[in-house]
C-alpha cells in the first residue's frame, strides 16, 4: 500500500515495533542447524586442549610427571603451574577480588580442578595423554560444610592467604573466612525484634545448584605472531570485559586483542566469568602459534565452572498480632568453595542480597552475609537472577509463609495487608534501595482472582478432610508467592566489576536505501536481542524492524559495554538503543525541516516520518531522510545519520510479579503434580509480548528444576555426586508442567521507554513458589520449613516423618 493512503496504525504496524509479537529473526538459523557456536570454528592448524584434574577435593600435589604423556602420537605440550609461574599466570584475578589457581599451584581445593594442561593435534589424542599424566597428591582434611569451615580446628584451605586477615572486602575473622558485608540498622533491628508481639525464626537454605546450559564453555584462542594479535573466540557473556581481563592477566595490549561471542547456547550466568581453559588456550596459542581449542564436557561443566546459591539464611521476622510486619533480621553464611570467584559488582560481595525485604513495607531491617571457603568448586553466578536476588526472594517467600503460620492467618491476607502502596513509590527500603515503581495490590488481587483462590482454599480443605476419612491419599499444596526483582545493573555510581562501572552501550548506521545496522555490547544467549532490540529502534525512528540488523558480541565492531546477565539488556543496553535513536531523530528532524523548507520546530515526527505541523500532506519519510543525508549538502550539518549512546542509569528497574502453584502431593509414594501454575509479570512497557511469553516459560521450567529436584551434592569427603545429567535433573517435556501467563503494566519512570526487564523474573519467581506449595500441602500436619530440592525421596520422607504413612 502507498504511504500516502496508509493510516498511522497501518504504518505504525507495517513498523513491527514495541508492542509487537514479532516473530524471533534469530530461530530461522537455529531452527535449520545454522547457528555457528564455538565448536563448530574450525581454523588452519588448530590444536586441541585437555585438562587432567583433581579426583581428591583438598590434596597437596608432591609432584606432576608429564614425560609419558609427551609420548602420546600428536601431543604438542603438556603445561602445568611450574610452566605458567615465570609468566605470572599460575594464577589469575577472580571477578570478586579475590585470586585462583589457573593450574593447581602446590595443592587442589576440589573435586575436579584443572592440575594440567595437554595440548593436541586433536581431541583424542589430548583425551589419551590426560591419562598418562602421572600426579601424587598427598590428601588433606576436607570440609564441605561453610559451618566447619569456621570452626577453630578446621584445615587451611587457603594457604596463600594465611595470616591475611583482610580480604577485598575487608576483615577476614578466620583462616577460612572471606567477608562480612552488613546492610541496615542491626541495633535498631534487634530492639524491634525484643518488643515485637510475634517473631517467627527459621533456618532457610537454598541448596546448590548448577546452570547447565544446552553449550559447555569453551574457546578458540589464535595468536598472529606476525600482527601480534590474539583473537579469542568463546562462551563469553560479557565480551569486551573479558577482553579487559585477558589483557591484565597476559599483559597484552587491549587493541591487540579481539574478542568474538559466536552463538551461544545459553548462559544463565555460567558464562560471566574467567575460566582456566581461557587462560590456558591462549597460553598454549602464543607458545605454539597455532589456534587452540578448548571445549569442556558435561562431566566438566558441571564439577568444576561456577556454580550458584548455596546460602544458609538464618532469618527472623517481627509482627504485630494483627499481622503487620515490623522487622526483618537475617544472616547468611554462603558457601563460595575453593576461591572467591562470584560474578557480583565489586561493591556488593553478596550481590543485592539486601533486596531481601522482597515486595513488602518493612520499615526496620538488617542483613549480614560471611563468605566462607570450603572444598568444593567455586563460582556463585546468578543463575538466571539478577546477584543473589533468587535466594533473597526465596528467603522473604519462605518467612512470610512461616510468620503466617505462627499467626495463623492466611498468608495471601499477610501479603497483601504488608505491600509497598502504589502511593508510595519511589519507595526507599530499609536495606538501601530506591524501588522506582510497582502496583503490588493490583497484580495480586487480579492473580488471586484468577485462580480463584478461595474455590481453592475450598478444596483444599475438603481434600483434607477426605485424607483424614481415608478417602484419599492425595493432597493438595497452594503456593503464593509475590517478589520484587532488582535488574538493570547498572548505574555506575553503585556497580562496578573489576573496576568497570556498568554503563551499556549502542550505535547506530543508518544506510542510505533506508536500512540501518545497530551494534550493542550486550550479547544474546538466546533472548532475542536481534528481534527485540530492532523493535525499540523501529519505534523510536520510524524505520522497519526487519531493515534493522542487530550485531553483538565482537569486541572490534561493537561498542564497549559489560555484556548480558542480570536481566540488564532491556534495562540497560535497550536504553542505550533508545537513546541512540533519539540522536539520529533529532538529526533526521533537522534533515527533514530542510527539505520541507520550514523551521526544525515547523516539523514533528508521526510514526515513520516527519510531517510539517498543521499540514500533514507534507512530510518525508525516514527513508527519504537518510537517502538525503548522504547525497545532498545541508548547510551547517555533517553528512551520514550515525550515533552512539553510552547509558549510565540513574537507577535499576523493579520488575515485580505474583505467582501462584496448585500441586498435587501423593503422600505414600512422593509423587507430585503440577495441576496449575500461573504467572503475572510486571515488567513495565512491554517490547514483544510473544518473547516474553518465552521467557517466563523457560525460566519457569529452571525454576521447576530447582525447587523440584536439582542440585549438586558433595559426600563428607568433596566427592562431586552429581556430576552427570543421571544425577542432576534437567526437566523434559513430560515433567514441564504447563504456564498460565498474564500481565500488569508499571512503567519504569525513568527508563527512556518504561521497560523493567523480564528475562530474570521467572525463575526468581517460580522455585519459592513450588517450595511453598510443598509446604503448604504439608502445613496442616506442623511442617513450617523443609530444604528443596523437594524432589520424591525428599517429599516421602516429609511426609514419613510427619507419620502419614501410617
């Protein structure tokens, strides 16, 4: 249809921007077995990696025989701690500030670490000689449990830092010790806590868990001895940072290095930080001058990169007898293993764990956290959450529910008297955030009436009666849950890694047909950035979104920026992009008034293009506009419509959501069924209503995973119990229950667009909510907290122990 005859809604459709269930441009190559991921990158030469580990969890290495493995057809090189100390890179920097080995340096702290490098004209070859590596260790005292860890005769895991007892993040009070991080009033906290008419106390534990993405990590290092360049091709969730770390640990120039994320099988946080096989494929890359390949198994993933949650959170809450909460006091001891290596922002050694107040007005609280070593693998991602904020969701989920139990109220009556009001936004939390926006009320009541919560309640308790009859062996378990998410990080002023304030980034070419390229340095791991951010970008200049090419993940095309996790992309780059578009809008108006032969103000833009005001026959297209920008001389005006934003927020997002899980519980055999779980999600303006959908779908279903039966489990002696995909549970369609998705919308006030972030919300959502609804089946027999994850042995047991086995 011509542009004179369409309508702004049929322009505004023919856009295909916010708002649109735009098909996912990125699925035609994926769905066709097109994608290009690290393992498919082939180079001239290229030479294989191997690691040999550690089979104890703390040993002392007395020595590393590598002489028969040199023997092995096609091995180039077998590298160890002794070959990397003359270049200082025995050990590198860990993204909390702390130090770890690259290669084991003297002694192993865990299951699994990487003691030996073997480097091969193939895999196989490299797999055989890792055989005939000959190591003796010397085994060590092992602790796997954080609360040993301190106790005054427990083994020095650390050897290095014996006798320092100041750490990154200040004073270290045992051999084991790594931090102490306190946020509130703990005085204040404390008297409230003696004068309160209820306090309910308990010991909640978010057991460890894994992200296990569809793609191991793995790398390409290839340094040109003849340019002196290194390009790194790899599983990396935040490209140019890496590139940054790769220059301090190997002291090569930063513009030497280039570094590419391919297509990546998802992230989920596991591909943040810096792992031993980056290091040493670019070790063996610049020794041997060929390209080196490292890929880890299945085995490999899960023993040895970064894990995530294992928090003991000691928590109590206070009340007034009519339910209104007046203090929250929690402690928590998390278990970082073998090194300090969490991926949190350098000024928060816990992540946003003070978002624990969750979505309710509490006016006094206190959270301290101690990081603890012990022997087991470091990491502490935040697996599909934004830092930490799924275990402090968990917690005030997991309060809220016992305090109603100790009431003896029903705990969506407790949510809803004790939510931050919609009047009160921006809303200041006692732990030191400013929560920018939310309608907790509004979400809450339309999920309660959506399920119908009170049929429920209803049949519930019949169903109860019925078990007690002897009627039935089934019962039924509601879970409630409501949280609010910190995402976006962030502003520089508060979040930092490694130095690198957390700002994101965004340019712009528009082509001369009309087209346009832009380059972001965020990385897609399967959000749909190619589709989502196209869209932004064709609201906000008026060109379509399948003219639009978005381009990540190469550090020599894309701006700088610190990559995608913690639900930041919308948030932080997609504000970059919307920014970004604002400039060339300003630029195009100017092009516009020009060749309409009026003033700039005389012209305003309507959908795709811009018309003078008052006469809205004449106007010019966006695709007019960039032609002219390069073909016709406007005075005072540099020819070419290109811009770059770099976006520092002035604050992080808040999006919120209720959820609400229906299961069935058969107490003799442990047997559980999902008969309902739905889900509203506030994520402010929503971009592409079919992505989100997606979304909560795939994070719903980690969220199952964990609350449900996923964990990674160490025997007394740091065995790794759950190192297969036998062991730890990864759902199929057959367990996936089913989503019923819906929706509030609370702008973001001052996101250039409104949005909020989605990509983190279900799964920081969903695993209370499962939790609870194990819970509440079990509620009326005086069960106030078991530890996920709740898979059957777990839920017969409970159910065992309650004695309903009769």
């Amino acid at each position: 249809m011509n542009d004179q005859v369409m309508s702004p809604e049929q322009r505004a459709a023919n856009l295909k921007g916010m708002g649109c269930a735009r098909k996912r441009v990125e699925d035609v190559r994926f769905t066709q077995g097109k994608g290009r991921y690290v393992d498919d990158i082939k180079l001239d030469g290229m030479l294989f990696g191997d690691f040999v580990r550690s089979p104890y969890a703390h040993a002392r290495v007395v020595s590393v025989d590598t002489s028969e493995a040199m023997k092995v057809p096609g091995v180039v090189a077998v590298l160890t701690a002794q070959d990397l100390a003359p270049l200082g890179l025995h050990w590198m920097p860990t993204l909390a500030g702390d130090r770890q080995m690259v290669l084991a340096d003297g002694k192993v702290l865990f299951q699994g670490q990487e003691v030996a490098f073997v480097v091969a004209s193939d895999r196989y070859a490299a797999a055989d000689a890792v055989e005939k590596v000959v190591v003796e260790y010397e085994e060590l005292p092992v602790v796997v449990d954080p609360f040993k860890a301190l106790e005054p005769d427990a083994p020095v895991l650390r050897e290095d830092l014996e006798g320092k007892m100041t750490g990154a993040h200040g004073p270290r009070r045992h051999h084991n010790h790594i931090f102490t991080w306190e946020q509130g009033d703990k005085d204040a906290t404390e008297a409230v806590l003696a004068g309160a008419d209820v306090v309910a106390e308990e010991m909640v534990y978010y057991h460890r868990t894994h992200p296990s993405p569809l793609e191991t990590c793995g790398c390409v290092a290839a340094m040109d001895k003849v340019t002196g360049k290194l390009t790194l091709y790899g599983t990396f969730q935040a490209p140019h940072a890496i590139r940054t770390v790769v220059s301090l640990i190997s002291g090569l120039a930063e513009h030497n290095i280039r570094v590419i994320s391919p297509d990546i099988g998802g992230g989920f946080g596991n591909k943040v930080g810096a792992y031993s096989g980056y290091v040493c494929s670019v070790v063996a890359s610049i020794v041997t001058g060929k390209p080196v390949k490292w890929v880890e198994d299945r085995m490999e993933n899960l023993m040895s990169t970064a894990f995530a949650r294992d928090y003991w959170m000691h928590g109590k809450i206070a009340a007034t007898k009519e339910g209104k909460i007046t203090g929250l006091w929690c402690h928590t001891t998390a278990d970082h293993g073998g090194f300090d290596a969490c991926a949190d922002p350098t000024k928060f050694p816990a992540g946003f764990m003070n978002i624990c107040t969750g979505s309710y007005d509490i006016p006094t609280a206190y959270l301290a956290v101690d990081g603890v070593y012990t022997n087991k693998a470091p990491g502490g991602v935040a697996y599909r959450c934004s830092f930490r904020v799924t275990e402090a969701a968990y917690f005030i989920e997991r309060m809220i529910e016992v305090l109603a139990i100790k009431l003896g109220m029903d705990a969506a009556e407790l949510r809803r008297i004790n939510f931050i009001r919609k009047d009160q936004f921006p809303y200041q939390s006692a732990l030191g955030w400013e929560y920018d926006s939310g309608d907790y009320h509004t979400a809450w009541e339309k999920a309660l009436n959506a399920v119908g919560y009170d049929a429920l309640r209803k049949e519930q308790a019949q169903r109860l009666e019925d078990f007690k009859a002897g009627k039935t062996r089934k019962l039924i378990g509601i879970g409630l849950t409501h949280f609010t998410e910190i995402v976006g990080a962030g502003p520089v002023k508060n979040c930092d890694i490694l130095g690198l304030g957390m700002f994101d980034s965004c340019e712009i070419r528009i082509h001369p047909t009309g087209s346009a390229i832009a380059r972001l340095g965020t990385i897609s791991q399967g959000q749909g950035h190619a589709t989502t951010f196209a869209q932004i970008l064709a609201s906000e200049i008026g060109i379509p979104a399948d003219n639009i090419t978005v381009e990540e993940g190469d550090t020599d095309t894309a701006p700088y920026g610190l990559g995608t996790y913690g639900s930041r992309s919308t948030p932080v780059a997609g504000a970059a992009t919307a920014m970004a578009g604002r400039k060339i809008r300003a630029k195009a108006q100017m092009i516009a008034a020009w060749l309409l032969e009026v003033h700039d103000d005389d012209v305003e833009f309507d959908v795709d293009r811009f018309v003078v005001k008052g006469a809205p026959e004449r106007f010019k297209t966006m695709k007019e506009i960039a032609f002219a920008a390069y073909n016709q001389a406007i005075p005072g005006l540099e020819p070419g419509l290109e811009a770059v934003s770099y976006y520092d927020p002035p604050n992080m997002t808040y999006p919120f959501g209720a959820y609400i899980c229906v299961m069935e519980i058969d107490v003799d055999t442990g047997v559980h069924e999902v008969r309902q779980f739905y889900a509203l999600d506030d994520c402010g303006t929503r971009i592409n209503p079919m992505v989100i959908e997606g979304q909560i779908h795939g994070g719903a279903t980690e969220g199952y995973a964990i609350a449900m039966g996923q964990e990674i489990a160490y025997d007394d002696m740091g065995n790794h119990k759950s190192a297969t995909l036998m062991d730890f549970f990864i759902p199929t369609s057959w367990e996936t229950p089913t989503y019923q998705t819906d929706f509030t919308v609370t702008p973001s006030p001052h996101h250039p667009i409104g949005a909020k972030g989605v990509g983190e919300s279900p799964n920081v959502g969903s695993v209370p909510c499962f939790s609870n609804a194990v819970h509440d089946a079990f509620r009326p027999f005086g069960l106030t907290q078991s530890h996920m994850p709740h898979d059957q042995w777990r839920i017969w047991k409970i159910a065992n122990d309650l004695g309903l086995h009769g």
